[in-house]
C-alpha cells in the first residue's frame, strides 16, 4: 500500500532545531518530487519547500529561505525536513508530499498537485 508516514515532530524550544522525516513505503520516492507544507491554526496550508527527483534542485518560500533544509535518503526511501532557529509562529502541523514527475529530473514547484500525503505531525515551539 501506497504511505507516507511522518515522524520527528514534538516540542522544542523556541532557537532549537528539528528534524522531521516521511518514510515513503509501496513506491519508490526518488521517482517522484518531495514537498513539505504545514499549516497553522486559522492559517491556509503553506509550501515549504521542495525537491527534484535528482535531489539537486530545490525551491524554498521567502518565509523558509535559510532555516529549512530537504533532503533525501535513497537508501531508506526517506526525505527529510531539518528546520533550525525555531521560532513560536513554526507552530503548525506539517506536512509531506510528493508529485510523480515521469520526464523531468531537474525540477520541483510547490504550485503543482501533489499526489500522496503523509498523515500530518505536530510541531509546537515554546517555552
């Protein structure tokens, strides 16, 4: 069956660091783009950042430029979102994703669809 399974989130301090992964199981994830979203209360689900299929290719919003770093281990169909300098307003649920791109290995955009979630892990900054 097709799953992406989050884990890696909780509470930490506002400076603190984070590390979430999504192990992807019944395909093969470095087929495919890797998103990562979140959302906040009262908020619209925001894009993070993404990934290329080839991992060499990324795009980040302004908002995430600098503390938010994807990634991707081919040997454990994982990605990963590492997120430092943690801030209160991180405060969100979060989200990976991932969209099948047959031809293009060198690209990823938030603004396409995406095509498989993960169920979604919490992330609480405070102190």
């Amino acid at each position: 069956q097709v799953q992406l399974v989050e884990s890696g989130g909780g509470l930490v301090q506002p400076g603190g660091s984070l590390r979430l992964s999504c192990t992807a199981s019944g395909f093969t994830l470095n087929l495919y783009i890797i998103g990562w979203f979140r959302q906040a209360p009262g908020k619209f689900r925001e894009g993070i950042g993404c990934l290329s299929r080839n991992g060499h290719v990324s795009h980040y919003a302004d908002s995430a430029k600098g503390r938010f770093t994807i990634s991707r281990n081919d040997d454990t169909n994982t990605a990963y979102l590492q997120i430092n300098n943690l801030a209160p307003e991180d405060t969100a649920l979060y989200y990976c994703a991932v969209a099948y791109n047959r031809y293009q290995t060198d690209w990823c955009a938030l603004s396409r669809t995406f095509d498989y979630w993960g169920q979604g892990i919490q992330v609480t900054v405070s102190s």
